[in-house]
C-alpha cells in the first residue's frame, strides 16, 4: 500500500484547481487493489462545480471500485449547496469503495463536515494521513483565517488587515495612544 505516493499525487493536483473564494481546491486519486491508478480528478477540473472525489469517480467510468482505494487531500463533502443529492461523501458510497485516505479534515468555513463519520458508519475504513494536512491547506491559504500568534488578544477585528497585527506601521496612527 502506497499510501505515500499517492497522497502525495492528491495534494499536488488539488494545486491545479482553478482558485475560487468560496470552494475548496482538492485533489483526488483512485488506485485500484493492484496498485494501478483508475482516476484522478480535481476541484472545478471539468466544470465549474465539481469536486476532486466526483470528478475522479465519473473518470472511473463504470470500473469495479470495489477493490479500490480513493485518496483525497480533503475530508469527502456531506453537504453540498451546489449538487445537495451528490455529495462526494454519498458518492464513494454508491461506487463502493471499502477504503478512503485522506490528508486533512474539512475546516468548518462553508458547512459542517460529517463525511469522515458518515463513511466509518457505513464500514468504509478511512484513514487520516496528518502529515500532508499542512500541503493539502497550502492551495487554500486564501480561503483560510491567518494562524494567529499564540496569546494574541482575543476579539481582534474582524477582518483583520492584511499582513496580520505584527509590522505595524511606523507612522504612529492619528489617534495617538493613550498614556
Ligand atoms: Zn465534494
């Protein structure tokens, strides 16, 4: 099982979604049970809408998944405002595919993710690959909240100014500070 390698495929073609400020970009990859790539596919490769996982399992045609493995850069989506009766998550489902890989679990920005659970409850195994979590966020920085430092004051502003709260300017600001 490579799992590595694979990941590692996932992560990098979610670097080729098209940038969108509401969607993630994801990669996604399916390898067969001998080791062969069936698919892949990415955020909005085909069409505006459509998911890493969806596009890879419409690549896969009607190929026997049964046996496969789908890795994913992202947590499969349970909820889908575009496609409500296609999530990715009911998708891996109705292909069948006993095994999912993924490298990070989806951040709660757009909706609420319950595809890692839904999959487990339905005897899917899925498998957490943390160490790639940090390059599957990288294609999404934008979308993200910037890490803020440790003890940074809490209830700053909302949409805090670019470059964050350290590099603050050197002209002092018109209203001086108080003493
Ligand atoms: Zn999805």
């Amino acid at each position: 099982m490579d799992d590595d390698r694979w990941m590692s495929r996932a992560v990098a073609l979610a670097g080729r979604s098209p940038r969108s400020s509401t969607a993630f970009a994801v990669g996604a990859v399916i390898v067969g049970a001998d080791g062969r790539e069936i698919a892949c596919g990415w955020s909005r490769d085909t069409d505006p809408l459509v998911h890493a996982e969806e596009s890879a399992l419409l690549r896969a045609g009607g190929e026997d998944l049964t046996g496969a493995t789908l890795y994913s850069s992202l947590e499969p989506c349970s909820k889908r405002a575009s496609r409500p009766d296609a999530t990715c998550t009911s998708l891996i489902l109705a292909a069948r595919i006993p095994r999912v890989v993924i490298a990070w679990h989806e951040p709660d920005i757009f909706v609420t993710c319950e595809g890692v659970a839904l999959l487990t409850a339905a005897g899917v195994e899925v498998v957490e690959m943390p160490e790639y979590a940090q390059s599957a966020r990288a294609a999404n920085a934008h979308l993200l909240p910037p890490i803020m430092p440790e003890g940074a004051p809490e209830g700053s502003p909302e949409g805090a100014p670019e470059g964050g709260p350290e590099g603050s300017p050197k002209g002092a600001p018109e209203g001086s500070p108080k003493p």
